[in-house]
C-alpha cells in the first residue's frame, strides 16, 4: 500500500457523521393548523425549486463533503411526495453524487392523497427506505375539519402500498383536536397498527397564531381543548400505544422493533445535520443557522452560488449544557452520564446534585444515565427547566 492510498484511509476513517434534511415547500392546499413555509405549486414553481435545491445540494457538497460521511437523509415539507418523480430522483442524484455517503436511513414524508405505485416506485429507485406519511387521524369527519385534501380510506391505501413496496412506515397521528373524542384516538392507532406500521408519532395539536385554526376558535366556530383535557388526551393514548407494542422513545415517538427514527435522534442528541432548502436550519459543529424563509431571497443566494447563513448562532457552555440535557430529558434514556462528562469535562451528579434531590421521584436514577419516569414524560418541561443553569 503506498503512503497516498494509506493517507486516504485515514481520512476516510476520520470523517465525521452528518444527517441531511431536504425542504420540499409545496402543498396542494394549506391545512388549517399550519404554519410552516410552504406554497402551493405549479409545475413551473417546482421546476425553479428543484433546480435551486440542486444547485445548493452540490454547493454544499463542495464544502462539506471532504470532512463528513452522510447517514440520514430526511425530505420534508411541506409534501415532497407531491413533486413530480423525475425530480424526486434528480435531488436523490444530486445528493449522491455529490456527498460522501453510507446512508442507513433515508426518510420521506408522505401524504396520503399523492400516494401511488408509480411515486413510490420512484422514491424506492431514489434511496428512500422510511416513508412518514401525515394520516392525523382516521376519522373522515376530522380530516375534513383540519383541511386535509385525503380521507381514511386513501390514507389506508398509502400505508398498504408502501408497505407492500418494502418501506419502513411511520405514521403521524394528532390528538387534542376539537371535537375529537378517545375512540377515534383508540381507533386511529389501532387502524395504524393492523396496517403494520412500526412508528408513530403522536403530536398534540398546537394552535399557532395567525393561522386559519386560530381565526376559528377566537370566532367560536370550534372549540379548543383545555390543557388538562389535551393532557388527558396524550396520556390516553400513550396507554393504547403500550397496549399494541409500542415502545415510547421520546415524548412523542413510538416504535416497534426497534425502528425508531435515525434521523430524529439527531435533533435530539445535537449531532450535526445540514439542513437544504427554503428556511431549512442547521447545526454543524456547535453552530446553527437557518436559510432564507422567502423564495426570492433564496433564489437570489442560489443563483449567486451562495451557501445562505442567516441568524448564526454559537451557544456559550452554560448554553450548550442546557440544550445538550433539555434534549436529553425528552428521550426515553435520558441523560448518558459518560458522554456528557466525555464533552463537558463534568460529572452529571455533581453538576445537578440540586435539580436530581428535587426531582428524585420524578427520575429514573442510574451510574450510566439519567432519565424521567415514564408517568412523567408529559410533565417533562416542569422537570428539565430545574436543571437549567
């Protein structure tokens, strides 16, 4: 072996993990809850997308891909199953061929009306296999409350023919919403379940300002759930979900199988990820970023051969302790004692000898990790800002 090619391992070896996540920003119609950058688009609009994404994708190659080796993929949106497929496999190819990769995890999100062979033929032949697919629930009569363009019955056909195709299927499911009652929660995870997906998430609704939802419940169209009734919404499902196998990783994460979301752990543990597209973020080596939320402030970067690093942020140590513990206390193991004290030079009971004593029946106490019980998981923001610094 010659001395260039022994140097050339070397690096490869040295190189570090990092997750991408892709921003799809169209929709078919916005859903009354939704506060996220998104547009609803024409073939035109998808076309200059596309081509800007494509142009950032191998910009940011050019920077990073000598110093990481990419694991997980995550397009989301937005619907990026509502993209055309050749451009579905245009980004995928741009992304391979201009990243270092060993991707083990390459997720899409999904909505069940843009569902079909031919869409998941083409994200299958592009890399994806986890599709996350925005069911919110099975009961046509809420769906249609929420705005959503698909019913119960096309939102099972998406589940049976991904899994069919060979995807691993999460599902998202919302619960706290007006007018919604236990038996469609027990029944939409119960349907989810019977499909054979192997991952929900369950997300409380939240009701943004400015929003279509909003203007409805301050006009008394529909009527909000008290914190206490949403409470008893998640805790409710929370026992119908361990009833099915389900094992709860993080506040609003379920799996089976150990099919938990590779990428999702990222976020939660501060591991680098890249985010690409219109107001994609991302936290790379301790700092983070976010692109422009407007398209013609991101086309105009692209088209400049401009990476965009808007609103950069360096966290000081105290900060970086309190996101690295926040983080931690969502997930079902908690605080890893020996990783903290390997980045922070300290040792967890010391450093929170004060919020473990006050806290003490709420956790679970352990020489390798820290974690909340949990019966407490929901209450978990009362619990992690007594370690706050």
């Amino acid at each position: 072996m010659s001395l260039s090619d022994f140097v050339a391992i070397v690096r490869e070896m040295e190189k570090k993990s990092l997750g991408i996540y892709l921003h799809i920003p169209f929709c078919r119609s916005r859903c009354i809850y939704c506060d996220f950058v998104s547009s609803v688009g024409d073939e035109k609009n998808m076309d200059d997308y596309v081509r800007r994404l494509i142009r950032e994708i191998e910009l940011a190659g050019k920077e990073y891909s000598d110093a990481y080796k990419v694991d997980t993929v995550y397009i989301g949106g937005g619907t990026p199953s509502l993209l055309p497929e050749r451009h579905l496999l245009e980004i995928s190819r741009a992304l391979f061929d201009n990243f270092d990769t060993n991707v083990q995890e390459f997720t899409a999100e999904a909505n069940p009306c843009t569902v079909d062979i031919g869409k998941l033929d083409a994200l299958y032949r592009s890399g994806a296999n986890r599709l996350s697919i925005g069911v919110q629930t099975f009961d046509d009569g809420l769906l249609k409350m929420l705005g959503r363009r698909h019913d119960s019955k096309s939102a099972e056909r998406a589940i049976e023919l991904a899994v069919k195709r060979g995807f691993d299927v999460s599902a998202d499911l919302m619960i706290g919403l007006p007018d919604q009652t236990f038996g469609d929660v027990s029944r939409s995870i119960d349907r989810a379940d019977a499909l054979g997906v192997e991952h929900i998430s369950v997300y409380m609704l939240s009701v943004e300002e400015g929003t279509k939802l909003d203007n409805l419940i301050k006009n008394g169209v529909l009527i909000a759930k008290s914190e206490d009734e949403s409470a008893d919404f998640y805790d409710f499902a929370c026992e119908e979900l361990k009833k099915r196998g389900f094992d709860r990783y993080e506040v609003s994460n379920f799996c089976k199988g150990g099919k938990y979301s590779r990428h999702n752990m990222r976020y939660w543990r501060r591991a680098d990820y890249l985010g690409l597209g219109i107001s994609a973020h991302s936290l790379m080596e301790g700092r983070r970023w976010r692109n422009c939320r407007d398209f013609d402030g991101y086309y105009k970067s692209i088209d400049e051969d401009r990476l965009q690093r808007l609103d950069i942020e360096v966290l000081d140590a105290d900060g970086e302790k309190n996101e690295t513990v926040m983080l931690a206390l969502r997930l079902k193991d908690g605080i890893d004692v020996g990783a903290y004290k390997a980045k922070f030079g300290s040792d967890v009971f010391d450093e929170y000898a004060v919020a473990l004593q006050k806290n003490a029946k709420y956790l679970d106490i352990f020489p390798d990790r820290v974690s909340i019980k949990d019966e407490y998981l929901k209450v978990m923001n009362s619990i992690a800002v007594d370690f706050l610094k």
